[in-house]
C-alpha cells in the first residue's frame, strides 16, 4: 500500500512509524522533524530506511492509496476560535491531485466539520481517527496503543485503516461527530482528574495531613485506580489546556456547570501555591525547570508559567534555572545557567516536581510532588 502522510509532526512522524511495516510511507514535510521523534523512531528501525520525506505534495499523495491529514489545528484560547486555514488549502489540494482517493483525518477538528467537508466534496471518502498519543512520547505511546477508534467512512476504508494501525488493538466503530468530540471529552476528563487530586492535595497540605497516604488509599479502590493522580502545581501542557477550552467553547448553547469548574479550579489551585511559597518570606524565589519535555515552544501551557507570572504580581524578586533557555532573561525573570549558583542564591526554590539534583538543597524545596523520592531519603 502507498501511504501518504500530510503532516511531519511528532504525532504524524510516530503515525508513519508505525505504518512503514505495512507499506511505502511518504510524508509531505509540515514543519521541522523533532529530534528527539526521529531518535525513539530510529529505535525502531524504521525512520531512515523505510520513511520518505518531500517538499511536493502532489509528488506525495498522486499515487497514494490512502491519504492522512496529521497537522496541528492551531486554536486560540482567547479569541476561542480554531484556525482551519492550512488544513483547507490540504484538503483544497487533496481534491484537485487525488480526488478518488480516501482520506483520513488525525488533526484535532471541530464538532461538525467532516459532515461539512463531505457536503462540499460528496464524492470525499474520507474517516476520522482520533489520536491520544502525548508529544513527548509519541513512538512510544503509538506502538503501545491498545485500542483504535474510528468515525465514519466506508468500510473498504475502515478495512484499511484496520490493516494499517490495527494490529491487535480493540477496535471501535463511531460516527463522524464522536469521533470528532471524543478527545476532547478525555482530555478534560484528564484535567478533571488532576485538579481533584491537586484539591485533595490543598487539603491535605492545609490540615497537616499526608498528602500521599490519601491517595494511595484511594488508588488501591479500583473504581479510581492511579493514573493522574500525582499533585502538581495545575494541569498543564498544549493539548489537555487547550481542549479544555475547546470543549467548553462547544457548550456554547448547552447547560453545563462542570467545564468551567475545572478551570477555575486549576486556577485557584496557583493562587493556593503561590500563597504558600510567599509565606515562607523569600526575598529570591528560584524556579527550578518548567517541567516540559518538548520544549521551549511549550512553556506557555507549563503551571509554572502562571507561577512566575502571579509572583511577579507580588514583586518578589525571581530567577530561574532552565537549561533549555539560553537566553539571559525569560519572562523578565533572571536566567542563572548554573545550578549551583542558582541554588545557593534562592531562598525557596519553586519545583513542581523531584529532581535528584534538588537533594542536596531539599531544606530550601517546595514541591508538591507527592510520589518523588529525593534519592538521599530514600537511601
């Protein structure tokens, strides 16, 4: 089978990975391939020899038996509204190189919009095969999936998405607009999640209670389970922040309570953190890392960034240590390269989660990580 993929993400990187065992993959390039996708990729074997790269995408879709769409679907938070601009000028392309041929859609679109794009293009085979990998681990996360859930189609193009990312993975058969809205109910159930237990942890930190054992005795019910269960300074990341966003923006007509409560929440559970690193008196706040696998370009949906931006507020002086930044400042905030310095110059150093590193000056910590183990202690 010829695969073509529209889409040189990590998400789209990861997707064609996967496929090259099953036929010739060629992936018209979107954007810069990560680093640190083509190494977990090269892991696998696969990347270099199998993988075909190009600029020209009708070179890349004109003999392709199956088309998939994997781009970002850039959405923006304050004007709540979704740029669908790229993604149409592939689809536009799609129908004028290769208008017989099926398509499937792996970008996060809304609620709606394939019932759209089949009205416009009734000749359009096209499924919707929603994603729930993570960035940062997305080789990993792909070649583990258990399940796949498909929207839509015929079913000689479901058949083949089967043979391309079935394997033995549970399948499941939806129509356009759940497959369309799934993700963004799991996301923000996700995010749910985390703020319960972050409350849970407020709670705990407040009444002088361990934070952890409460946890893990819910943990072992299994009805809870433990997943997203650790306390953090807030949820964070691109995709769980923005799809929070994104679902309450198609509740816009529908009763709901719930969606609003959870980023308030999220909110309030900053407010509480930095309440605390302030009572502590520090006149040099450290912040040690934002948390971010993927990058500086991610910084912006790390709870650390909303951190440093209420401290500001309080006009405390704040320095960070960050070794992807190699700029002298960032956010109006000092960047201190070396950690040491860092370190000795902090009063309290603002962690949202363990490192190995923090040991030594652990008495200066505060962190809200319930299940990291400063190596020292547990020696």
């Amino acid at each position: 089978m010829n695969i073509a993929m529209i889409g040189s993400g990590a998400f789209a990187i990861a997707d064609s990975v996967y496929m090259c065992r099953k036929g010739n993959v060629r992936i018209f390039q979107t954007e810069p391939v990560n680093n640190h996708t083509i190494n977990a990729a090269q892991k696998f074997g696969a990347y270099d020899e199998d993988i075909k790269i190009d600029s020209n995408l009708q070179d890349v879709i004109k003999d392709a038996n199956i088309i998939f769409v994997n781009i970002d679907v850039p959405y923006d938070i304050e004007l709540n509204s979704y740029d669908m601009q790229a993604f149409e000028i592939y689809i536009n392309k799609i129908m004028q190189y290769s208008p017989n041929t099926p398509v499937v859609i792996r970008s996060q679109i809304p609620i709606g919009y394939t019932r759209r794009l089949i009205q416009r293009y009734p000749q359009l085979d096209v499924a919707i095969v929603p994603s729930f990998i993570r960035r940062e681990s997305a080789i990993e996360d792909e070649f583990n999936a258990d399940h796949l859930i498909i929207g839509g189609g015929s079913t000689q193009l479901q058949k083949k998405i089967v043979r391309l990312l079935g394997d033995k993975r549970k399948l499941l058969l939806i129509g356009y607009e759940e497959a369309e809205a799934v993700k963004l109910f799991l996301n923000t159930y996700l995010a749910l999640r985390i703020a319960f237990f972050n409350e849970l942890d407020t709670f705990a930190e407040l009444r002088g209670i361990d934070s952890e054992a409460i946890i893990n005795a819910l943990s072992f019910d299994k009805r809870v389970g433990d997943k997203y269960n650790n306390p953090s300074f807030g949820y964070g990341g691109k995709y769980l922040t923005e799809n929070v966003y994104r679902l309450k923006s198609e509740y816009a007509d529908i009763p709901e309570a719930l969606i609003d409560s959870i980023k308030n929440a999220n909110n309030i559970r900053k407010k509480h953190i930095v309440k605390m690193i302030l009572e502590k008196k520090p006149s040099v706040i450290g912040i040690y890392s934002f948390d971010i696998c993927t990058g500086i370009n991610d910084f912006f949906y790390s709870p650390i960034t909303d951190i440093i931006k209420l401290l500001q507020v309080e006009k405390v002086r704040v320095i960070l240590y960050e070794p992807k930044i190699v700029m002298d400042r960032f956010m109006s905030v000092d960047v201190i390269k070396d950690f040491e310095e860092f370190a000795k110059e902090s009063d309290v150093i603002v962690a949202n989660r363990y490192d190995d590193i923090l040991y030594e000056y652990r008495d200066k910590v505060y962190c809200r990580d319930a299940f990291g183990i400063m190596r020292g202690d547990a020696e």
